[in-house]
C-alpha cells in the first residue's frame, strides 16, 4: 500500500502541471500570434529537456526498426499530444483553468474505463464495475457543476498583453 501511496502521489504532482502548462502554452500562443506555433515551442523544449535527461541516465539508442514491428496504435502518442496541446491552448482560455481540466479528466476517465475493460493497448483486462462507473459519474457531475458556476460567474476581462509587456520593464 505504501508504495501505492507512493505512485499515486507522483501522478498527482504529474496532473498538478497540467493547469500551468495550459496556461503557459495559451499565454505563449497569443504573444506567437497563432496557437500552433506554441505547440511547435512546447514540444521543441520537451525534446530539449528529455535529451540531456537521456544523456544522463545513458539511455541506450534503440534499434529503429524494433518500432515497425509494433502494433499500429504505438504511433498515435505524438498525434494525442498534438492533439491535447493544441486543445489546451485553444479551449483553456475559454473555459478556465479548472473548467478546461475537468473536461480533461472526464475524456481521459471515459477513454480510460473503455481501455481497461475491454484491455486495450497492453493493459491487462480490468471490467467497469459499478463503484469505477460511479466514479466516472462523479467526475461527470464535476465537470456540470465546474461549467455551471463558470457560467453564472462574472467574467473577467482578458488579460492586455502590453500590460504582460509593461511589467518587463519595471
């Protein structure tokens, strides 16, 4: 259980980035002037960051061939997280942080469930039961509350970016 305790605690600190890197990504797409050249930049310093991390842990380069043996869907990781950058840039913005992320967890459970039931993409067999499906609707019912009281919130206006300009300078 400790160990349990353990990887649930990482996985929590990993989700905690999430937010910023929404909003860092979002921020970064309008002073770019389009979102997708933020995604570029995203994942231009992800791979500027994993590879001194490979260097250092003397990840030995593997054989390039050993990937087209694989199964089809092994190619579809890159294409996802295209997919969520470019998202989060575009959506985040317009439903909030919190409104952005719920909406985030309630795919990622509803694709989730679907892939442990029917052990998809490796993993082992693991059925939806009553209690993991009313886990599911709990964070469905999150995300209406988290859209409800954003829409009957006042809403701020968005940020000037001479204003994020101007504070450079001071």
């Amino acid at each position: 259980m400790p160990a349990t305790f353990s990887l649930v605690i990482a996985a929590l600190l990993a989700g905690a980035a999430v937010p910023f890197q929404a909003g860092a990504n979002a921020m970064l797409g309008r002073l770019l002037g389009h979102p997708l050249w933020a995604t570029v930049v995203s994942l231009v310093v992800s791979m500027a960051l994993i590879i001194p991390v490979m260097i250092a842990f003397r990840v030995p380069v593997p054989a390039a061939g050993m990937a087209f043996k694989g199964p089809w869907w092994i190619w579809i990781g890159g294409a996802a997280g295209v997919l969520y950058i470019t998202a989060a840039l575009l959506l985040a913005p317009k439903l909030g942080a919190a409104g952005f992320i719920v909406a985030v967890i309630a795919g990622q459970m509803a694709a989730s469930l679907a892939i442990d039931h029917f052990a998809l993409m490796g993993f082992a067999h693991r059925p939806v039961t009553a209690a993991r499906f009313a886990g599911f609707l709990l964070i469905v019912a999150g995300l209406f509350v988290t859209q409800w009281a954003s829409a009957i919130a006042p809403r701020p206006a968005q940020p000037d970016f001479n204003s994020v300009h101007k504070g450079d300078n001071q």
